[in-house]
C-alpha cells in the first residue's frame, strides 16, 4: 500500500474517532480550529499503520495498532 492510500484509509476510518479526541481536550474548540490537530493525530495513525505493515503485520493488526493512538490520547485527557 502506498502512503496516498494508507492516508485515505486511515482518514476513513478514524477522522470521526479524530475529532472526538480533539474536542475531548479542547472542549471550546471549532471543527475549523480543530482540523489542524485532527491532521496531526490521523498523521500520527498513519505513521504507526504504515510501520505495522512494514513490519510484517497484517491490515486489520495495522489498524488495530493506529486506533490504539486514539484510545490512548483519548484516556490521558
């Protein structure tokens, strides 16, 4: 999978899971505000799903090691 299409995938799959983080932490922030810091996390998802695969994992393992980033920056609020 390439990173153009890793990204797509992860952004599929976890900008809702995304934006619930952010305005979790920042509770007064707009979505427009927010979008910015939403980009960081799904960025940061896809590092990790792309270092999964590299590492011989498979996709649902993959993904499964990206939404691990969201529960725990949602837990540490």
């Amino acid at each position: 999978m390439i990173k153009t299409e890793s990204i797509k995938l992860i952004e599929e799959l976890f900008m809702p899971c995304a934006f619930c983080v952010v305005k979790e932490r920042h509770k007064n922030i707009d979505d427009i505000e927010a979008l910015p810091l939403v980009w960081k996390l799904l960025w940061s998802a896809c590092a990790i799903y792309d270092k999964a695969i590299e590492n011989g994992k498979t996709e649902p393992q993959a993904t499964n090691e990206a939404f691990n980033l969201f529960l725990t920056k949602s837990c540490k609020s």
